[in-house]
C-alpha cells in the first residue's frame, strides 16, 4: 500500500492526496467473485485506533470495502467492514446485524476516510472528511478483546459491480 500504514501523532506532516505513490484497485467486472484486495499487517493493537485514508473514487460506478481484522493466534477474524456502493458509504452493525449508511462519497475528488476504534467498547464509527455520519459506535463482529492485527481494502469487482478506486495517505493513529 504505497509507503505502507504510517503511525503518526497528531499535528505530523501528511502529504496531499494524490502526491507520491497511489494505491489504484480496478479489477475486471466480468468475472464473478473476482475481488482485488490489498492487504497490511501491522503489530498487534490493543489500543483504541484510528485508521484513515483518502480515497477518489474515479467513475461514478466505483465500488470498494475496507476490513479491520483481529489477529486470532493467527488466524484473521473480521472485526469491522465499511463499503461504497452507488456513491454511498456504509458500514456494517454486527451487533445489529444491519448495514448502517453513514453518507454521501461522491466521484468528485478525494475524500477522507476514518474508522475510529474502541477497543474495550468493541464499537467502531466512521467520518467522512472530518465530520460525523449516521455509523457512530457500530458493533464490531466479535469486539472480544483480541487484538487487531491488519487492515484490508478490496474492490468488489464481480459481476455488477466494478469501477477504479485510488487510495493514498493510509494512516494508523493510537489517539
């Protein structure tokens, strides 16, 4: 994923979007259960952690997920899922099991992304660049205490779906 994730403390130099190295995801659209993904590892957290990202979405027809999994004695267990779909970014309640629209994300430049972890609450929300949405304190899927251990993006590239999706600046925050 570009330079990788970056920890970083607040008030740090960040780059602007689209500078350096971008992380473009496009798959065939033909094809079913044909997902592209990107996966990092990082040490395990267990820390309250706030993962950002800019991300354009360069057709209106883009589509893509973004994971947070703990890292169960090594094997990946999801924790949290957001996805764009139709210009609309989502994120899953696990505790609810429903999906939550928290706003617009429109094809029309780059936006920024932020997954805010709680880690003992085992809750999770989602901004879209810097302000709140409707996905405020989400169930993660276990929220059991094990550590989160990698992120993942994807581009739901099957049949119906499709699209080119560019991330840039992946950021790793423990706030």
């Amino acid at each position: 994923m570009g330079d990788g994730l970056r920890q970083r403390r607040r008030g740090e130099y960040r780059q602007p979007r689209g500078a350096g190295k971008v992380l473009e995801i496009d798959g065939v659209d033909t094809i079913p259960a044909d997902y592209v993904l990107s996966t990092y590892q990082f040490t395990d957290v267990s820390d309250d952690l706030d993962i950002s990202f800019d991300v354009m979405l360069v057709d209106s027809s883009a589509e893509f997920g973004y994971r947070t999994y703990q890292n169960y004695a090594g094997y990946p267990a999801l924790e949290t899922q957001v996805l764009v779909e139709n210009e609309t970014l989502s994120a899953a309640d696990f505790v609810g099991s429903i999906t939550v629209e928290c706003g617009d994300l429109p094809a029309d430049g780059w936006h920024n992304v932020k997954v805010h972890h709680d880690f003992a609450g085992g809750t999770y929300s989602v901004l879209i660049d810097d302000a709140a949405t409707d996905c405020e304190d989400l169930g993660m899927y276990w929220g059991d205490g094990t550590p989160f251990g990698f992120i993942q993006v994807i581009d739901w590239s099957d049949v119906d779906y499709g699209g080119e999706v560019w991330f840039d600046n992946f950021l790793g925050v423990i706030p």
